[in-house]
C-alpha cells in the first residue's frame, strides 16, 4: 500500500438548515468517517491507495444528526448545521483546496428558497404533473409552405417579386460600389480633357 494519501473529489452545496456533502470515491463503504462539531477526517484505501482528507467547519454542525450513505461510486452526507444560517464557505481556511469543489446539483442560493414561494404564492406545482415536451414536438408541423401558422399570409406570392427593381426613379441603372469608375464627373463627355 501506498504511504502517500491521495485527496479524493469532495463536492458540497448548503442549504440555510444543512450541508450536503458528496465523496466522490469508489469503493468506500468501508470508510473511516470521524465527524465533530468542527471537522470532518475521511479515510480509504481503494485500489490499494490511501485516500483521506481533514476539514474544519467553517461553523460548528450536529454530529449526531448526520446522516450518511455509502454506495459503490461515492458517500453521501447530510450535515445539521448547529445555526441555522448560510456560510460564506465551508471550510474555516479562506485558502482554496483543490479537491473541494461546489456540487451544483445540490446548490441553492440563500435567494432562492425565498423566490421560490415568493413567485407563485398560493399555487401547488405537484399538482401540475408532467408538461409534455420532445416527444411528438407537435406545434409548427414542418415548413414547407409555412402552412399551419394560423394568421401568416400565403408566401408563395412573394416568390415571383425576385428581381423587382428597386425604388421608384432609380431607373433600373446598375450600381457600382468601388473601384476605377467610382468618381463622378458629372457630365460625361461634355467635357474636354485637361491638355
């Protein structure tokens, strides 16, 4: 076995009551987990290497509400926080440790507990149940001939306005934008070249 511990991915994501705390590691449901009030230590050999990291909390949790889940691919942990109240960061450390990492999956904003009651009060969306979606598509129904689109007018008309000319008065004359024959001189062959 190996004698240097390697850090596994942690993942984490809060709530105002709870951490969730995600070890992304195979094989671990053998782990040592000391929890405290103020930290958390991890051990476990996978593979035959020593995997384990330390955190101090960055505010005491409940220790003995925890609760784990030990599967083939990772742990994962709910921690009760000992105050109700949303962290800046995990770890007490403002340093960055590059095995923890946010787990968006879980993540939600001090705002959006409140935003999500405060959008549709009164309204219960289990009730909605399924909204339909990619199967079938329904809707436009293809388009050829824009058909379907209740209230568009028949386009097939505009078909037959290609090369319509342009704005009255224009006289249909070509347009030239660049090059030698640019300049205008005024009236051509009225005037003599210059000797």
């Amino acid at each position: 076995m190996a004698t240097n511990a390697r850090h596994p991915t942690v993942l984490w994501a809060q709530r105002e009551e709870i951490i969730y705390l995600t070890v992304e590691l195979h094989d671990a449901q053998d782990a040592k987990i000391d929890l405290t009030e103020g930290s958390i230590d991890f051990s476990n050999t996978t593979d035959d290497l020593l995997y384990k990291f330390h955190l101090d909390f960055y505010k005491p949790i409940k220790p003995d509400q925890a609760k784990k889940s030990l599967t083939g691919r990772k742990t994962l942990m709910v921690l009760e926080k000992a105050e109700g109240e949303w962290w800046p960061r995990l770890t007490k450390d403002t340093g960055k440790l590059n095995f923890l990492k946010t787990d968006f999956d879980h993540w939600k904003d001090s705002d959006d507990e409140e935003d999500e009651a405060a959008d549709f009060p009164g309204m219960d969306f289990s009730q909605m149940g399924g909204m339909g979606g990619m199967p079938g598509m329904g809707g436009m129904g293809g388009m050829p001939g824009m058909g379907g689109m209740g209230g568009m007018p028949d386009m097939s008309a505009l078909a037959g306005m290609a090369g319509m000319g342009g704005m009255p008065g224009m006289g249909g004359a070509p347009m030239n934008f660049g090059g030698e024959d640019d300049v205008d001189s005024g009236d051509e062959g009225d005037e003599e070249p210059a000797k």
